[in-house]
C-alpha cells in the first residue's frame, strides 16, 4: 500500500489516550510524533476509503448481475400470484 502524505491544511490540537510505554518507544524512532501520527492516520484513512469503495464496486456488480437474470428470467415468485 502506497503511503499518503498528510494534507497541508489548517491544524488542531487534539486529546489522545495513548499507553506511556507505547509512547516511549516510538520516540525512539521519531522526532515528530504527531507527524507520524497523522501519516499513519491518513493511510489508515485511505485504506478504509479504498475497502468501503471496493465492498460497493462488488455490491454493485452483484445487484446488476441479479437484475440481469431477474430480466432474463423472471422472478420464480411470479408463477405463484395469488390474484
């Protein structure tokens, strides 16, 4: 998965509840914590963005599928009309 560059756009400070120890670490590995917080929240974003899209290309798919051999065929509830 590529990574995805955070939007410059207008900031806000804002609460998280993140484990000390956890925190700690990952200053080892970064300067910036909030940047590479926000990277790794805009990838996550992405990637949720991406799965919703292809969950609906496949919702999609599945009902012009369905309304093909509904077309084609009919429905099996039509030889059965109470009227």
């Amino acid at each position: 998965m590529p990574t995805v560059a955070p939007v410059a756009a207008r900031k806000r400070a804002v609460n998280l509840t993140l484990s000390e120890g956890l925190v700690a670490q990952a200053k080892a590995y970064t300067s910036n914590l909030s940047a590479t917080m926000e990277t790794l929240l805009a990838n996550y974003v992405a990637q949720q963005q991406s799965t919703q899209a292809s969950r609906q290309q496949m919702a999609d798919a599945c009902s012009a599928d369905w309304n093909a051999v509904h077309a084609a065929v009919g429905s099996f509830a039509d030889e059965h009309s109470t009227l």
